[in-house]
C-alpha cells in the first residue's frame, strides 16, 4: 500500500551520482529518525519543455525511490530541498 505525503527532509550524506548534479541521497532525517538507503530502486527527472511552459517558469525536480528500513520512500529534491513524497510498507 502507498501513501501520499508532502513532508520535508533533510538529507544528511549523498553519494556521487552522474544523473543529478546534488548526487544520490545515501542518509536523510525525517520526522527526528535518520534512515539509512540501503539501495536506490529508480531515478528520474521531471523537466518540462518549452511547449508546456507559455512563459511560466517549471522548475527541475529529481526524484529518487529508494529502498529503506522503513520501506520504499520516494524523495524529491527541488530548488534545493528535499522532501518525501510517497511511502510504501
């Protein structure tokens, strides 16, 4: 089961990764616990192009799932921040 959640993170260590310019989240705090990433399960980016903005600004967002004691996170980092975005148990 999945559930949606919009919480901000801190990410605590990344690993160099070649698709994203910040690196892969390795450690991240949420809710005052540091999880660990035991394994990255997917990466993808969201960038819209030109024909979908008519003059607004989209910003770039990375998007990681990843494996954790907890279970599968999804984490999206955007302008900077960091936030889970979706839980499975």
């Amino acid at each position: 089961m999945t559930k949606r959640v919009r919480e901000r993170v801190e990410v605590v260590d990344t690993l160099p990764d070649r698709r994203a310019n910040d690196g892969a989240p390795s450690r991240f705090r949420w809710k005052g616990r540091i999880y660990r990433v035991r394994s990255i399960l997917g990466f993808w980016r969201e960038d819209t192009g030109p024909w979908w903005r008519h003059g607004l600004e989209v910003p770039q967002r990375d998007l990681w799932r990843v494996d954790t004691s907890l279970g599968i996170i999804e984490l999206v980092h955007e302008r900077g921040e960091w936030r889970v975005t979706r839980v499975w148990d």
